[in-house]
C-alpha cells in the first residue's frame, strides 16, 4: 500500500470511518489526507470501546503516529475543528490548507432555509452556500483566520512529498458517489464531487501517483435527504430488518433498501476502483458478528459476497463484522 483512496459507492454513511480507520493502523500509514466536501460528512470511529462522531478531522486519528492533514477542496467550520483537535489531542499532528474555504454564519443560515432546506433536505451545515462563495471567489480562507494559523500546512506538498518517500499514504473521501454534485441524482445532491479522482484533487495529489482505489459499499444501502433510492422499504420495516440509522450530522432516520449491484458496479467504474469493502455484513447476517476470517462466515453471507465478486469482477478485500477497528475481515 502507498497511495490508497477510500471513497463509498452509495449515498454516503457506508461506512468508510471504520475502513480508514482500520487501514490507518494496520498499514502504518504515515499521512492520512481528508478530501471532500465539508464538515456535512459525519464519520463514526469506535475506538478502544469508545464512540467518536468526527466531522473535520481525518478517521486516521487512530493511529498515534498518523499525520492528519484536510486538503484545500474541503470547506472548513473553524469552531467543529478546534472543537474536534482538542478532543482528540491532535494538536501536534493536524495540518490544514491554507486554501480551505472557511464557512460563515450566513452560510449556514442560508442553507437552513429555502429550497436548500425544503427541497434538497440538505444537512444545514453552510457548506454549500460556502461552496457558491468560493466559486464566485468571495469566500475567505483558512490562511485569513488567526485561530487556523500555526496549523496551516502546505497539504499537496506533504502528500507528494510523503510519496516520494514511499511512505502509505491515505486519502479519505466524505459523501457518496450517487450524491455527487456530477455523478449523482442532480440536484439531490451534495455541493462538491466526491468522487475518487476528485477526492485526489481535493488533496493535491495527481491520478498517476494512486495505487488503490477502496470502494466502500454497505451490505444494504441507505439515504439521507431527499432524491431516488431504488428498491426503497419504508422506515418501519428498516427498523423490523435491524437496518435503521440516524444520521451522524442530523440524527434524522435514514431510508432504506437492499444492496444494489447495479448501483455498486456503476460506482466501481466511475471510481475506477481496484478493490471493493463490503461493511455492516454483520447487520445483514448477525451469525457473522465478530468473524475474523473468511472461512467463519456462513455460507450465505459468503455467497453474497462471492456474487458481488463475480458482478464487479473486483475482489472483496475488506468485510466489516462489526463496529471496533478490529472487527473486520482482511483478505489482501
Ligand atoms: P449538503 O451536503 O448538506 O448540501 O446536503 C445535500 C444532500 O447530501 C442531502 O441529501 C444530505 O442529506 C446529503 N449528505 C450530505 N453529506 C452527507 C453525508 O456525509 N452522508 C450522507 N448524506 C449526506
Ligand atoms: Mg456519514
């Protein structure tokens, strides 16, 4: 593993907070680079038993000896990343771009009225009116906000830099590929695209330097806000099915449906990925709880697994088995 980028194949929420924080430990990754949108993203990490709801700060804050750097595509909330450095005690190893825009007050009054709100079910967090801002060049950046300053970083110079030496380095998408502002269910759909070579632009890193591409697909597939979501079942049954989930950002219930291969097989192409991980199997089939090998899953979730494989025609390289970093199966 050198350069690897995470980014999920639905709506988002699939999962890629564990992913990355997995990789980041067991690959000794030296720098982990948040791409994406803004602090919309909500990534969960269980670590030594312990919940974090992080929104800012890269999932690789697991490892100790990690890097975090966010890159200048992300659209930063100064007061949720101090917030998040202080609480994780991240101060001596997180560095921001000094061209991360910076959301305002009236960002996020704006996107918590109007259309934004009633018709796109946005997460009202300012990051898409902080978006509009930086395209009409008047938002400002992170290199004008005293509190940012003795963090800022030159991130696309690290990363390169980084890979020169041959050090793992991680890119960590937000969002979902079907909510892409490009590649997504337009206008149901984020600020940004989130897609992997954007998530590389985000951070400064060209496509030639990328070895793996990590999509992370859900064992079933989940939506927050408004837009399609094919196969739906009502919010009920998803609770009956144990498929329920509140949002990390909104805590609104999201909706529901079964995994959708082909949905999964259009994100493998636009992502170009190289590998695929499938989590929540344990929500799916609760018999898998906890497996560590493949061997010990039962033969109907390792069916689905193998059907997946021979869809995509990518192999299956990561199958989480529960929320700890360690709940996981790897078969690289
Ligand atoms: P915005 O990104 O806050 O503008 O919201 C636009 C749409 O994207 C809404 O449907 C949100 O629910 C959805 N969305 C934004 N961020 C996330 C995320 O991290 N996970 C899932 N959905 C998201
Ligand atoms: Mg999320």
């Amino acid at each position: 593993m050198t350069c690897t980028v995470v980014v999920d194949g639905f709506f988002g929420d699939g999962g890629k907070g564990k992913i990355v924080s997995y990789l980041t430990v067991a690959d000794d990754v030296a720098v982990c680079a948040r791409g994406g949108v803004g602090p919309n993203a909500g990534h969960t990490v269980v670590k030594d038993g312990v919940t974090y709801k992080l929104r800012m700060i890269p999932c690789g804050f697991v490892n100790p000896e990690t890097r975090l750097l966010i890159g200048p595509g992300v659209v930063v909330n100064t007061e949720v990343l101090m917030k998040e450095i202080v609480e994780l005690g991240a101060e001596g190893r997180f560095g921001i771009d000094p061209q991360c825009a910076i959301i305002e007050p009236k960002h996020i009054e704006a996107d918590r009225r109007g259309h934004l709100k009633e018709k796109i079910g946005t997460t009202g967090t300012g990051t898409g009116p902080c978006n509009a801002d930086r395209a009409l060049r008047t938002a400002m950046m992170a290199r004008e906000v005293p509190e940012l300053e003795r963090f800022i970083a030159d991130v696309p110079a690290e990363l390169n830099a980084a890979l020169d030496e041959d050090l793992p380095v991680l890119l960590e998408g937000t969002q979902g590929t079907f909510i892409s502002l490009y590649h997504g269910t337009y206008p149901y759909v984020t600020s940004n695209d989130v897609c992997a070579s954007a998530i590389c632009s985000d951070v400064g890193v060209g496509p030639t330097r990328v070895d793996e591409v990590i999509l992370v697909c859900k064992a079933y597939v989940t939506r927050v806000g408004a837009g399609d979501l094919p196969g739906e079942i009502g919010l009920e049954e998803a609770r009956e099915r144990g498929w329920d989930e509140y949002g990390t950002v909104t805590g609104r219930q999201r909706r529901a449906a079964p995994f959708n291969m082909k949905l999964a097989k259009r994100a493998a192409m636009i992502n170009g990925a190289t590998q695929i991980a499938i989590t929540k199997l344990d929500i799916l089939h609760p018999d898998c709880r906890g497996c560590e090998s493949f061997e010990d899953l039962s033969a109907e979730a390792r069916e689905f697994i193998l059907d997946i494989e021979e869809a995509l025609g990518l192999p299956v390289t990561l199958i989480g088995t529960g929320p700890g970093v360690r709940e996981i199966i790897d078969r690289r």
